[in-house]
C-alpha cells in the first residue's frame, strides 16, 4: 500500500485550492518555481510580524526544533506545556489524524485552558483564515487540549506610530473566530479524508489551470502547469470571468484566435479576440486625438513607494504608502526633451522633500502624463499628512492625463497578452527598451532595494549601486511613455 504524506497546515490550505497543488507539493516539489524577490518580501514581512507578536504574550518558550525534526518539537511542546511558569508557547507542535500543525502562539488562561493565537500580516481576517485556525483546532482538541478562544492576530491599519516607540497593543488587533471556527468542525474529517484518499491514487489528478490558481494564493507550480497552453491562451483575456472561461473549455476552446465571434464577450474583450485572430492591432479613430489632447511642456510622471507592514516613520499607518522617488521627463513644444528627477537619498521620512522638490520641477503649466492613477492616490495621501500643500498639489492632479486609459479605450495589440500594464505594452510596441536588461524591473522590486539602500548595514559600493539602479529604472518607466505615445502616434 502507498505510504501517504503527512498532512500539515499549509498543505491542507493548499489541498482546500488545488488538489493538484498538494500532490505537486508532496510528490513533485522540484516543479515549483523560484520564489520571487516580491514573494520572499511578504515572507520576511510575515516573520518580522511574528516575532513582535509574541512580545504581547510573556513569560513564553519558542518551540525552535526545524519543521523536519517534528517528533522533537513535540516533546519539547509537551515540556512547556507542562511547566505552570509557562504562559505562552510559540511555534508548538502537535500531530493528530496524521497531520502536523505548528500553532503560532499558545496562550495558557487562568483556568487552564489555551487560546490559539495565529498571527497574520494582514491587516483583518479574511476568509481564508478561517480553515487555517480550523484544522489547527481540530488537531489541538484532538490532542486533548480544551481551547477556550481562537483567532487571528492581525495589523490594525488605523494604528499609527509616533515615531518613538511602537505600541504593540495598538499595533495589533486580535479577531475572535472562535464560534465560526467550532461551527465547522464537523467538515473536518471529511475534508482531510478526501485530501489524503486523493495523496493515497497513484496518478496525479487531472486539474485544468485558471483562475483557481491564484486565489487565494498564488500557485508555485503555476509556471509549470502553463508551460504547454497556446501563446494567446484565453485566460489572457482581460477581465474574462471564471464562467465564461468554463464555458469555452467544455467547447474545447484554449486559444483566443479560436474563440467563435457570436461568444459573447465585452467590447475590449471582442477587441482582443478580434486583434489576436486577425494578428492585427486594434486603433480606435480617437487614439491620435486623445494623444495630441495634452499642453505643453508635457511632463511625463511616475513614483516609487514603499509600504512597510511595520511603520517606520511618524504619523504613518502599516502598510501606508510612503513615496520615496520620482521621475519626470519634460517634452517642450519644440521638440526637447528634458529630464528631472528626485530620490531621497537616507532613511528618513521622505514626504515633504519628495513634495517640495516635486511641486518645483511640474511648475503650474502643462499637462501631467500618468500610467494608471496610481500618482493621484499617493498625492491624496500627501494631501491627508501635509495639509499646507493640498492646494498645490490638488492643482498638480487636475493637470493629471492617464496614458494608461487612453490606451486602454483606443489601442490594442496582441502582443500585450491581455494586459495594459507598462511591462507589457512597452515590449510590444518597442522591444528595444525592453526593461529585461534593467537590474531592476518592477516597482516591487525598486522598493525592496531602496529600503536596502537606506539600511545602516548596507555597504557604501552597494548602496550607490542601487540608487544608480533606481534611478535608471525610474527613469525608464518615465522616457518609455514618451516614447509609447510617440510610437502610438505614428500608427494612429
């Protein structure tokens, strides 16, 4: 008989997603991809959340055993656990039904009991949550615990830090899930029988990827799942919803060119199919007079931000975006182009120099080229923390024109694979700026190198390393849609 995985938590969340993701997790992990620097961000985020966590519960033990050395981590679970000066553990292991949990922190009551505390980076709990202190509820109740109270640890995002010392029981929210968790305690068994009957087949299961893939999470074997679908795959199709994509797959349909004209679609969905099947680009008849509704001096705009989940400057919020660079090239009404552009430079708070330096460079004239109102929201936020120039840069929004939306409205092309994003429009149009050869190639990226630019460790070569980077990368997102809307207007 096959010997069967052990279940744990995260395979039983990813059972709940995918079937297919658990059995690539427990029989073919070497087909995951790499993990991206965004993805190890939002794990160091996590961990960092963590470890200040446990600071609101003392007097505790950190279970530090390996996942890999589980039998270990239980026996040192169950020596804490029996210790009456022990009043919080973290990271303490149990097995029950043959699966494995690690509880994030274990909160011992008056009476005796234990709270189940599991800590999250989010800021609410969200309904995936809810099967993730399930299982580890029925895996403690199993274990013969009687847990009084279990929930989710979250960020508070209307907490905000003083600049001086961070206030943990302000930072932290914690929210009850108790009697949701017990109310579906009965679906448990059930629930892992089905995973662990389907870990026991001896074939992979037949699971089509869509939309399922990344969501809730996003798969680490989606790369490998799509690696035979047609280049103009309909999942490419933007904004395509999950039954309509069912629908074309009971007919047999993969490739967009394929798709019948009478399927009904939205008008920009039409648009791709039409573009994709004829291997045409799509130019509505105001592409050209949209590009040309602009004054000059055209200023071509774009930030870069950081959010991080702990604050780190006064009078911010976790997670609130906190723009520390920006890029502006100027096109005169005779042809030249100019080019300005501000990066703070130390860890400090950034707002009002990026404001100030700003406001200098746009003047009152000219339109303002944005992708996406992506500027607007960060202005808003200014506007909110520095009140003194919400007249100012109101007036800066009001000049605000999305290339973004102008795009999107009046030109297509198959090369953009269903998106608008710049990453993929300007390799379409003009491949020879594309940003692959760029150390640094999207906005996630720029931030995590920036707050490594302005850490006390970060060495001086390195750092100038990565504030030449940045501004090259800035400064191409900016030059780029010059040049788009250059290249849009010859083939309007």
């Amino acid at each position: 008989m096959k010997n069967v995985p052990m279940l744990s938590k995260s395979r039983f969340l990813a059972g709940l997603q995918c079937h297919l993701r658990l059995w690539h997790q427990c029989y073919e992990r070497d087909l995951a991809s790499e993990v991206s620097a965004a993805q190890q961000a939002v794990f160091d985020a996590g961990n960092e959340v963590g470890r200040l966590a446990t600071q609101l519960y003392p007097n505790g033990v950190l279970i530090d055993e390996p996942y890999y050395q589980h039998k270990q981590a239980i026996q040192s679970t169950l020596k804490a656990m029996q210790d009456p000066k022990v009043m919080a553990i973290y990271e303490a292991a149990f097995l029950y039904d043959d699966v494995r949990i690690r509880a994030d922190i274990l909160e011992r009551t008056e009476s005796g009991n234990w709270n189940l505390v599991e800590v999250k980076s989010s800021t609410s709990a969200k309904d995936i949550h809810l099967p993730d202190v399930a299982v580890q509820y029925y895996v403690l109740e199993g274990c013969g615990l009687s847990v009084s109270r279990a929930g989710i640890l979250h960020l508070d995002n209307q907490y905000v830090y003083n600049g001086h010392n961070i206030n943990l029981a302000s930072l932290f929210a914690f929210a009850d899930l108790t009697d949701q968790v017990i109310s579906v305690q009965t679906e448990m068994p059930s629930n892992l029988a089905e995973l662990k009957a389907m870990l026991a087949n001896s074939d992979a299961p037949d699971i089509e990827p869509s939309r399922h893939c990344k969501n809730p999470y996003e798969c680490e074997f989606w790369d490998h799942c799509t690696k035979d679908k047609p280049e103009f795959w309909i999942l490419n199709i933007s904004g395509i919803g999950q039954k309509k994509i069912d629908e074309l797959t009971q007919m047999g349909i993969q490739d967009i060119s394929n798709i019948p004209s009478n399927f009904p679609l939205s008008e920009i969905q039409d648009r791709i199919r039409a573009s994709v099947t004829n291997q045409q680009e799509y130019i509505a008849q105001d592409l050209e007079s949209q590009l040309n509704e602009i004054e000059y001096p055209m200023h071509f705009l774009d930030f870069e931000t950081i959010g991080p989940a702990i604050p780190q400057y006064a009078g911010t919020r976790p997670y609130q975006t906190i723009p520390f660079q920006w890029s502006d090239h100027i096109l005169n009404e005779d042809g030249k182009l100019e080019h300005r552009e501000y990066l703070c430079n130390e860890d400090k708070d950034p707002r009002e120099e990026f404001t100030q330096t700003l406001l200098d460079a746009l003047g009152t004239e000219g339109s303002i080229v944005i992708y996406t109102s992506y500027e607007t929201g960060v202005l808003n936020s200014i506007i909110e923390h520095l009140p003194q120039y919400a007249d100012k840069l109101q007036a800066i929004i009001d000049r605000f024109v999305d290339l973004y939306a102008i795009i999107r409205n009046n030109y297509y092309h198959p090369k953009f694979y269903g998106s608008f994003s710049l990453k993929y429009v300007l390799p379409a149009l003009l491949p020879e700026m594309s940003y692959d050869k760029l150390s640094i190639q999207d906005g996630m990226q720029a931030s995590l190198e920036y707050l490594r630019m302005i850490h006390p460790d970060t060495p001086e070569d390195e750092k100038t390393t990565i504030r030449d980077d940045l501004l090259t990368y800035c400064g191409q997102d900016t030059l780029a849609m010059v040049k788009i809307r250059d290249e849009l207007l010859s083939r309007a």
